[in-house]
C-alpha cells in the first residue's frame, strides 16, 4: 500500500511508483517507457517533481494560461483558422472571409485576421482610421505590393505583446488578406501622429464633402481637421490635402496633356473658325511626346484688325510646377490703351523654331503679310529677334524699356541714373 503522502518509492534505480487517483490500484510501474534524456528540453523551475517539470514546458504552460493553447501559435498572435492550408492549396479550401467595407464610419474600422482588400492603399487608409480614431501609434515596418507590416510606432523592451499587424498579397485571388494580428495595446494613447496623418489620408476624407471643403481657407480646414479628427496639423498640410482633393477628381497635369487632341477638338466646335495647333514629338516606337500649344480667337483676331492700334507686344514666360515649359503671348493695345489679348501659346523651350511657328501663325491669323506701319515690341528672347527680321521685315521692332532698365539697373544704380533713363526713354526727339 501507497504511504499516506501519496508516493512510494521501492529500492532499485529502474522503477518509480506514483498515486493514480482516478484508478483503484495505487501503484503504477513508469519504467517500461523508458525516456531518452535527448527527446526532453531542460527542466523549469515551475514545480518541484521533476517529472512534471520534464512533460510541462514553461512557454506551452504560460500559453495556455494566457488563453491561446497553440504550441505553434506566436505569443498573442490569433492564428487564421485554416490559413496554412489556405496558403498550401492555393485558395481551394473554400473558406470565405470578410471583405473590408470602405463605406463604413471611418471611426469603426477595426483590422480583422482573414479581412480581405483590394489593395495596400486601401490597408493602410483602414489601419491609419484606426490609429488617428484611438491614439495609437502605428508604424508601417513594410509596405509595398506584396506585403503590409505595421506595429507600434515605439518599442518598449518590457512590452511582452506590442501591437503588430500582418497582410500579404494573394496572387490567385487578387486581393491583399490580413495574416496574423496581435491587437494588445498597452501604451498610452497620444493624438500627436506626426507623419501617419498624411495629405493624401487628410484628402480621402476631405473627397466626399470636397465642394464645400475647398471653399474653406487654410486657417477654416486647419481647425475642420482638429475639430473632426483631434489633430493638429499645419497649414502646409492643409494645402496639400486640398490639391491631391483636386487631383483626384480633375486629374493630374500628365493626364490634361494626354488630353490635348480632345481639348482642341472641343475648343474648335464650340469657337468656329478659330485656330488652335498641336505639335508632337514622336520617337521611334511611335509614342508622340507634347511638343507645343497654340489658341487664338476668332473674336479676338476680328476686334483686333478693326478697333486696336497697330502695336503687338511678344514676351514669354516660365511655367513653374510639376510641369515645365514657356507661355508665349502677343497683346496689342485697344482704343482705351488698355492691354488686349490676340493669341497665346505653350512651349517646351524657347528658340528660334518655336518662335518662328508662333509668328507664322500669328502673321497667318492677322492677315499681316509684312505690312507696313507696325510695331512689334518685345525683348532680347532666344531666337525672336531673327524670327522677327525674317517673317516681318518691314516693321518697326522695338524693345521694350521695362526690360532694359531691369539690365542697366544691373550695372548702373540710383535714383538719378533712373530718372535720367526714364526721361530718354519717353523722349520723341
């Protein structure tokens, strides 16, 4: 019989008899299975049998007290039902997931292991909801077209579950799939994002209400955004969230100049008899490349051939932004000597050759044909004082006095020197 403390132990090194309280005998012999020391881990400090210490193993114990029970399974990670198999077999087996809703209230999107997207944009907006929504701190380790990665933004070593996400693409299906999630947050909520609250998140949400939005100054959005969003941002921000607004209902520039054919067709069905030009580049593949733009109005040529003077100003201007290039234009002067619009022109560079094809249009609209007794006035450009003296020979070309006496400041300066300049250039002797 079994001593009172429940365990007895007969002389000899081979047999180790313990109570079995579910069974009558007391005694039951271990030895027959004789474990090998090589298929056991190093004992745990979690009990003082060793026995028990041999068959528990302290990381599967603090699972399974965590509630998570897989041996396999990360440490707060809830594993996707099927997900091996999911990924093994190609989709084929049959397990239907959520697909993530963007018409939902932006405040309850939430990630879900197995929550289907369209694409890591898509993640990415729904993540960032979720962080600006409840104080988190999310940083995207990896993101890219294959893979979304995101967890706290900050790492603290005595943080045993921080915050990580997992999505991968799903080539079969098209389709990006959160793998494995650990949603535990133990750090304290801060509502200063810094660069997760972007212009093109700030412009997505902005999209729907975007008539009445633009119409706010930056001051107005900036306090729209804190108010909605409990977010500070800067007026920079605010400016940027507004033009990729723009963007994303116009379009970009690149898209309008892909354009341009149409824009000239419509523009020449609703002006008849206007003239509007397109010049193209074209590389050996066949691809054609914008080269040049050219407008003028049949009302404007009209009104300058029987009420304005016959004085045409040439000058060019840089384009600055996203796209480059010059503005070309000629204006004349009314009976009122106020400035008048004839005709107006887009280049990429400026030379000799894009100002010879805008003259000879000019010339051809005009009716000028070297006439006599006009004046044409402009600056020193690249190419429009040889373009000038072949198409309009007999024309009286001056420069314009503006343009001189911002190089003779260069070199000469005072205010007595600008009198003495201004003075000569309005003389008529």
């Amino acid at each position: 019989m079994a001593s009172s403390s429940g365990t007895k132990k007969v002389k000899g090194p081979e047999k180790v008899y313990v109570r079995d309280e579910d069974s009558d005998d007391d005694l039951i012999d271990f030895s027959f299975l004789d474990f090998a020391p090589e298929t056991f881990k190093p004992t745990s400090n979690l009990s003082d049998d060793p026995f028990l210490n041999i068959l528990c193993d302290e990381n599967m114990l603090r699972r399974i007290l965590d509630g998570l029970g897989d041996d396999d399974q990360e440490v707060g990670v809830k594993d996707l039902e099927h997900d091996h198999v999911d990924d093994q077999n190609n989709g084929e087996v049959g397990v239907e997931y959520r697909v993530h809703d963007p018409d939902i209230h932006w405040k309850q999107m939430k990630p879900v292991v197995g929550e289907c997207y369209e694409s890591p944009s898509q993640l990415r907006f729904a993540l960032t909801n979720y962080a600006v929504a409840n104080g988190y701190q999310l940083w995207f380790m990896k993101s890219d077209r294959h893979r979304v990665i995101a967890r706290h933004g900050k790492i603290y070593k005595k943080d045993p579950y921080p915050f990580r996400v997992y999505a991968a693409w799903k080539y079969n299906e098209r389709k990006f799939q959160i793998k494995s999630i650990c949603d535990i947050h133990l750090c304290a909520r801060n509502f200063n994002f810094r660069t997760l609250v972007s212009c093109n998140w700030l412009a997505k949400h902005y999209l729907k209400d975007i008539i009445m939005k633009l119409k706010m100054t930056l001051t107005e959005m900036k306090e729209d955004v804190l108010r909605m969003f409990s977010v500070n941002v800067s007026k920079g921000q605010c400016h940027r969230a507004r033009t990729k607004a723009r963007e994303m209902i116009e379009g970009k520039l690149e898209e309008h100049y892909a354009k341009v054919w149409d824009y000239a067709a419509e523009f020449l069905r609703s002006n008849p008899w206007s003239t509007c030009k397109v010049g193209v580049d074209s590389n050996a593949s066949g691809m054609n490349y914008f080269k040049r733009f050219y407008v003028c109005l049949k009302a404007f040529k009209d009104a300058w051939n029987r009420g304005c003077r016959r004085v045409i100003g040439l000058d060019g201007c840089f384009l600055k932004g996203q796209i480059k290039g010059e503005l070309l234009t000629a204006v004349g002067r009314d009976a009122d000597n106020h400035v008048y619009p004839i005709a107006w022109g887009v280049i990429g560079v400026e030379n000799k050759d894009n100002w010879t094809w805008f003259i000879e249009l000019l010339v051809a609209n005009l009716d000028l044909d070297c006439r006599r007794g006009l004046v044409v006035i402009s600056d020193k450009h690249k190419g429009l004082l040889q373009a000038v003296t072949e198409l309009l020979p007999y024309v009286e070309h001056r420069q314009c006095a503006r343009h001189i006496y911002a190089n003779f400041r260069k070199k000469y300066i005072g205010l007595e020197l600008k009198n003495l300049f201004w003075e000569a250039a309005k003389s008529s002797g």
